[in-house]
C-alpha cells in the first residue's frame, strides 16, 4: 500500500536540508513502528519517495512525501491515526497535515507537480520600486539569467517559468529588521524548476529576499490542463487523515 502524506516545514527546522529531512522521517518512520515496505538486493533500503526539494531556509504548508507501506504488516494500522502518530515523531516545527491512500499507477511527485505558489519577502525596498520591477519583468518578452552549470555558464531565459507574481503590499518592520514589501508568485516547476533566488536576482534592481514560505504545490488535471489541484488532491479522493 501506499501513502502520500503533506507536512509543514516552519521555525528552526526550516534550515535543515532536504537530505537530512530525508533521515528525519526515516527515524520518524521507524519510532511510529509503521511498517514500511523495503528494497530488495544487497542493501535494502526503505521505500519512501520525496517531492521537491525545498532550499534550505525556507518555510512550507506544503511538502509531500511518497511511502510504501508492506501489505503483510499493515493489519492493525489505523491510517485515520497517521498524521498524528507521526507529527509526535517529528521534531518542533514539522507536522504531519494530511495523508491519503495513492493509486500505484499514479505519477510520482517528481513528475506530477508542476508549479509551486511562494510567499516571498523582500527588504531594504520600498513598494512603489518592487510593484515597477514586477512590472517590468511581467511586461517584458524574457526575463534572461546567466548560471553556472557543471563549470560553464550557461543563459537561461525565466519569464517562461513565471505563471504569476503580484506585490501582495508592505510588511510590518519586526517581521524585517525595519520592514519590506511582500510578493506571492507561481512559478513553474517543469521543464526546470525555477528557483526562488533566480526570479529576484533577474527583476530590476534585484531584491534581496528575507524569508520564503511555499504555500501550494500543484498538479495538472489530466482531462483539463487549465485545471490544477494539490498532490493530495491528483491521488485520491479518500482522504485517511485530512485536517
């Protein structure tokens, strides 16, 4: 059986990396005492398959996470317990939010998402600059970058990859050592995921961001491209654990 569960990521633990998340939740697994299906070979390893990753520093609503449960232990789990036998395994600042019941068949999260809805704050700018950046970029044909791939530099046109950005509207000074302005953009995350740190690098002036939180990820309805809905959502509409 599987299981696509969504966690929050907030606070302190939000400088983890995606690799030590990744051990998080195998320990968190393995003290809950659920009973996750193994790889066959030489080493075995547990069956547990992560979304994006999440650069370092930001916060989320919404991560996903992919676990094979073993079909001849599972009798006795509870899956409406989930969320909550596992948040109790979980250090301050993650949480268990959501689980439901995934078809085998369906796409893994590396495959299925395919943009993610950020709240970035920006300082030491006022908001009349930041709403003329995002302006400009959203008004211009391409927005060009220049990265440094395996020792080459390599340019890559953004504006492709960003769905939406708005100027949501100041925040207040304690939230930003004297304040800053707030923006909520969607950004595609296929053919590449556009990072965070490239779109305000690219904006003229550049913004210097503060603090990131993902909102959504989202996928596309297979029937309706316009449609888009949460990995959640795209594997199941039984939900075992839903908050």
């Amino acid at each position: 059986m599987r299981v696509r569960i969504c966690f929050t990521k907030h606070g302190k633990v939000r400088f983890t990396s995606h690799r030590d998340v990744a051990r998080i939740f195998q320990r968190a697994l393995r003290r809950a005492g659920l009973p996750v299906a193994y790889s066959q070979g030489f080493s075995p390893r547990p069956k547990i398959a992560f979304g994006l990753a999440l650069s370092t520093g930001h916060s989320s609503d919404a991560e996903y996470l992919d676990i094979d449960l073993d079909p001849e232990r599972i009798n006795g789990i509870e899956m409406g317990d989930l969320p909550a036998r596992l948040t109790n395994e979980l250090p301050q600042g993650m949480a268990v939010t959501a689980a439901v019941a995934v078809d085998r068949q369906t796409a893994s999260l590396q495959q299925a998402v395919t943009s993610c809805t950020w709240q970035i704050d920006v300082v030491d700018i006022d908001a009349d600059t930041v709403a003329s950046a995002v302006a400009r970029a959203l008004a211009a044909e391409s927005l060009v970058a220049t990265r440094e791939r395996k020792g080459r530099k390599v340019v890559d046109d953004l504006r492709p990859g960003v769905l939406s950005l708005d100027v949501e509207g100041p925040i207040e000074a304690e939230q930003a050592n004297g304040g800053g302005v707030r923006l909520i953009a969607e950004l595609a995350t296929q053919p590449r995921a556009l990072r965070v740190s490239e779109l305000l690098g690219a904006l003229d002036p550049p913004l210097i961001e503060h603090r990131v939180l993902r909102l959504h990820q989202w996928t596309m309805n297979e029937t309706d491209d316009r449609q888009r809905s949460s990995p959640l959502d795209a594997a199941s509409s039984t939900p075992v654990g839903a908050t």
